[in-house]
C-alpha cells in the first residue's frame, strides 16, 4: 500500500487530544498543565502543502509521500519494517509521528541503534518523571537519558518507596499508551511553564543553550528533552531502576537534596536481556578492575579524582606518550608532521582567561589560588591561551606559518565530585594537546594533514570510527559570516578525506555526518568517534577550528603583500586525555594489552624446585 494511501486511511480520523490519567494531579501541575495547553491553543497549525516528496530509503528504495502529511511512521508502515522507534532525516533525528517536508534521506533506526535507544530511555524518563510526580508527591526538577540509561532527579520532602514498587508503576503508567506532544517553547515561555519551580527553572535554563528548548506533555506531566520521544508510552513494556544517587549541582556549597534514580527500559524482554549480556561483558572489562587486578593505578581521597600510576601504568602512560610522538616511523612522528613540541606553565593570572573569553565561559571549572595582594591565579584547564601568547611574542612572518605547537603539559579540571568516574572522568590530566597556527589559504591542507594523523593512529589499535562535522552553536562568539565561512571550509576537507577513506578503508565502513548546533563556542569542529570491540562508541580525537582566540589575542602575521593578516588557529588532539585512552584501551582488550604496550612482556616461570637460580 502507498504511504498516500495509508495516510488516506487516517486522515479522517479526528484530531482529538486524549491525555489518559493515571493519578491524581497536584495544584502545580494542573497550573502547569493548563499554560501548556494554552500555548499550544496559540501554535499555527502546519498545513499540509500537498507537494509531492521523493523519500530515499537507507536500502536504496525510493518511495513517494506528500510533504505535510507523510510521516516516516507512515513510511515504515508501507515497506513493512518492524521496530523502527524514531528515525533521521537528512541527518536530523525526527519523531516518527513528525510530519516529512521535503524531498529527503529517510533512516528507520531501532532499539539496536544508540538512537532508537536512546529515545527510548527519554521517553522512558518521561515516564518516570510522571510517576514520582503524580503518585509519591516528588518535586520533578530534571529527566533525560545519557549512556547509562534514563534518570530522573527529585526533591521528595516526606514519604518512602521501593525501587521494585517504582518499576511496577512505571509499567503500569506506559501501558496506557500516554500520547505526547510536543511543544518548541522560548525562554520567556519556559519561565512562564515553571514558574512555581524555582529549582526546576534554574535547570532548564542552564540546559538551554539556543532560543529555544523542546517540552513535552506526556499524560499529566511535563518534561524536558533534548531529544525526539516514541509515539506514546505503551511502546515500553520493561523497566528496570538501578540505583538512588544524590545529586551535586554545579556552584553548591551545601547539600540541596536533589536525588537522581537512574534506571533503563526496553521494548521487550529480550532487549533487556540483551542489555544485560552487554552489561556483563562491560564489567567484566570494568578498566578500574583491570588496574586493581594488574596494579596499573589507583585513586586515594587524598587527591580527588587524580590518578596515581603504579610502575606498570606508568609504562603504559609513557608509551602511549611516546607512540603518538614517534608512531610507526624511526624518526619522530611530530617532527615528521611539522609539529614542535613546547613547555608552558600551569598556573596563571586570570586576567589571561578573561583575555581568552574562558573565565565567563570556563571559570567555575577551574581551580583557582589567591596569592599575595588579593592576585587570584587559575590552573590551566587547555593550553590554547598560552600558545596564543608564545605566537604574539615578536612579529611573524607568512614564511614561518603554518605553526605547529604540541603541549602535554599536565591539565586541570575542577569536575563535580559526582562526575568523577575511574579514569573516565579526572581532575587532573593529560592530553596529547596541538595547536597550529596557519593562513585561511591552508586551513584545509591542515585539516587534511590532522585527519590523516587520526587515521594512521587508529588503524594501530584497531578502531572503527566515524566523524561528526560539528556547526555553530547557540549562543557563540564571533559574527555569522565568519562562521559561515569556516563550516564551508571544513565541510569540503571532510568530504576530500572522505574520498579517501573510500579507497584505503572501505572494509571499515567509516562515514561523517552532520551533528547541527554542537560546535564549542569559538568554532565548528570535527569530533571522531570510535567503536571498541563491545560497540560502545567513544568520543576521542577532536579538530577544532578557532577563529575567535586570534582576534582576542590580536594574533597578527605579515603576509605576501606586506600587510597584517589574521592567522587561523586549529585546536587538535589525536589521543585526547591519555588517562581516557588508557581506560578504553584496557576494556577494549579486556586487559590483554598488546605487546609492545604490555608493561609485562616476558615472565620466566620455573617448573621445578631447582631451576630457581637459573631464572635468576
């Protein structure tokens, strides 16, 4: 049947919206639940235009729709795939009840996708958000989904409850297919939705980092969500909750008693057990067991969040140290690259961060001393403003660019101590850490020349990986044409190596895509992501393009004509935190290193009473 004609089937069906109860509705979220009615009342309702739509499926079928009316629900409903829980289009994930506008590329992604997943999770944490809320009177002040599962943070002033008795309500609630609607609301509105949430209000601004923020209705409660949710509720048939946390909010000096209970929910029972099988196998090569087991490192509360490396980890960090400066060549590999290795300080004024633009963005991320005078110093989170000021020391000249700084000088990070996680999550790190300095005319060249320096690394460990092309976020510095301008650069360079990668690693399957409004907020960037031989994806090497910090640093060179010109700043790390890398090699192996990575290579064993002086 063609998708129009299914559409046919439903579109004289009213429109009626049914929200289902499940509980009984408090004072403030019945107020809530009429301000957003009320500013759905005043949305336009898209008509449909009845233009005619060519829809590429990821198979390579082509199947016709009408923009306005065919929705991918409708599109997997035509060419019979099962499962589909959300899907992309053109790149962009898109609820599978959303409306196709235009002619596009069409992916039906499952519960087997880190998407389908995911969405599932968010809309399972609606769920979740919804029975505290409603049924043991919790204060929902947060809800979303991240790689561990979904979480819900609350404030519960009175009243007890088991994790069990919680999994059993939320079972109940989805199995009434809730519908959910959404609603794109600005700050103004949102303000306006939770305005008897001060808590909750402050969290949803912090969350917002453009206009607007995305709201949904899901039964009598509403959450938040960064991402698109499933049809309705009734698509979950298990959940599962995990554990009860305390949370630590950002700026808190006193507990505020904010709890997150994290759990996870699936379509069936098989997706469980399968998640089970996957959870197993994670701890099972758990890297904090395997550097307990092997003596690699350990954690002491003398230092939060900062390793102490045993001899044998030691090895391990300094080989990885030495791999991403020598590779596989007999001479260096930096200096094969053009790359000159540098030595900066760690402590410095903050007048130097508030010169960067890092102390209005940055500074409740980093430690800071007050010296003599009332001078407050900060120890350095990156790199980049000190490579700005070794560049302004005297003029340079066109000749001598590109230039090519490497720093593995050792970072700080104040993180929540919440966050904090193994060598995951670290306070005090280390990261293979490059700057370059180039004209616009070479930015793709040096694009180019980092991306091949990714690839000729990953290929040694193995790694399948995948490129995110990373656009302008909201709010970001600088004007809209310079933006422009880079992401046009970097858009071209990425699709070059794509070529090329056809060619030298098609068996690896490798692609890029679009990740829209994730740029840091001085520049677009490319982030490489790498699958380990679980399937669980990494984000390691990153290529940042900065057209910002010159301009703060007045950073000038004398180009061919005799004029001052701007240089072009790329932000580059291939390993990124070592401490991360050494974490991801050891599950990737399961602690079965390679050998030239082995801080144990050879063990003599004897086999008898009388070989011992032998061995010796």
């Amino acid at each position: 049947m063609a998708v129009t004609q299914l559409f046919r089937l439903l579109v004289g069906r009213p429109a009626a919206r049914v929200h289902r109860r499940y509980s009984q509705v408090c004072p403030a979220s019945s107020e809530r639940l009429r301000i957003f009615e009320s500013l759905r009342d005043k949305r336009c309702r898209v008509e449909a235009t009845g233009t005619r739509l060519s829809i590429l499926l990821a198979d390579g079928r082509r199947v016709k729709g009408t923009s306005g009316v065919t929705t991918p629900l409708l599109v997997a409903q035509s060419v019979r795939v099962k499962g589909a829980l959300v899907s992309k289009v053109n790149g962009e994930l898109w609820e599978l009840g959303r409306p196709l506008e235009a002619d596009c590329e069409l992916h039906l992604l499952g519960f087997d996708t880190d998407e389908g997943r995911r969405a599932a999770w968010r809309t399972g944490a609606c769920v979740l958000a919804g029975v505290l809320e409603n049924e043991f009177g919790a204060e929902v002040c947060r809800e979303g989904a991240s790689e561990l599962g979904l979480y819900c943070d609350h404030l519960l002033h009175n009243g007890a409850w088991s994790l069990s008795d919680v999994e059993e309500r939320c079972k109940k609630a989805a199995a009434l297919e809730l519908p959910l609607s959404r609603l794109e609301l600005n700050l103004e509105e949102v303000r306006e939705l939770f305005q008897n949430s001060r808590l909750r209000l402050q969290l949803v601004e912090e969350q917002m980092n453009g206009p607007t923020i995305t709201v949904y209705r899901c039964g009598d409660s509403i959450a938040v969500s960064k991402g698109p949710l499933l049809r309705h509720t009734g698509i979950l048939k298990v959940f599962k909750t995990l554990q009860l946390s305390p949370v630590t909010l950002a700026n808190q000096t006193e507990g505020s008693g904010l709890m997150r209970l994290l759990g996870v929910a699936f379509p069936g029972e098989k997706d469980k057990e399968q998640w089970e099988r996957e959870q197993e196998e994670a701890r099972r090569r758990d890297h904090r067991r395997i550097g307990t087991d092997q003596e690699l490192f350990f954690f002491n509360d003398v230092s939060p969040g900062s390793c102490f490396f045993l001899p044998k980890g030691a090895y391990i960090y300094n080989t990885l140290t030495d791999f991403i400066k020598v590779n596989t060549c007999s001479s260096s590999e930096y200096r094969r690259r053009g790359f000159n290795e540098v030595v900066t300080p760690t402590l410095y004024s903050t007048a130097l961060w508030e010169r960067s633009g890092h102390w209005e963005h940055y500074s409740e991320n980093m430690f800071t001393v007050t010296s003599e005078g009332s001078q407050t110093y900060a120890l350095k989170p990156m790199n980049c403003p000190a490579h700005c000021l070794m560049f302004e020391q005297r003029v340079r000249s066109w000749r001598e660019l590109p230039l090519r700084w490497a720093d593995f000088g050792a970072l700080h990070r104040n993180e929540l101590s919440g966050a904090l996680g193994g060598l995951t999550r670290v306070r005090r790190f280390c990261q293979d850490d490059a700057h370059i300095f180039c004209t616009p005319e070479q930015l793709e060249e040096e694009i180019g020349a980092c991306l091949d320096f990714v690839r000729s690394v990953y290929q040694v460990f193995g790694f399948s990986f995948h490129c995110l092309l990373s656009t302008r976020p909201a709010p970001c510095l600088g004007e809209p044409e310079q933006w422009d301008n880079a992401e046009q650069c970097v858009c071209v360079c990425v699709c070059v190596w794509e070529q090329q990668l056809e060619r030298s690693l098609q068996h690896f399957g490798e692609r890029w895509e679009l990740n829209p409004g994730d740029g840091a907020f001085y520049g677009p960037k490319i982030d490489i992501l790498i699958k380990d031989a679980i399937g669980r994806q990494h984000q390691c090497a990153t290529i940042q393009l900065d057209f910002q910090l010159p301009i703060k640093f007045d950073l000038q060179y004398v180009g061919r004509d005799g004029q001052s010109r701007r240089p072009v700043m790329i932000h580059r790390a291939v390993l990124g935190s070592l401490e991360r890398m050494i974490a991801i090699l050891a599950e990737n192996f399961g602690g079965k290193w390679p050998l030239w990575l082995s801080p144990a290579q050879v063990m003599v064993i004897p086999v008898g009473g009388n070989s011992g002086a032998a061995v010796l």
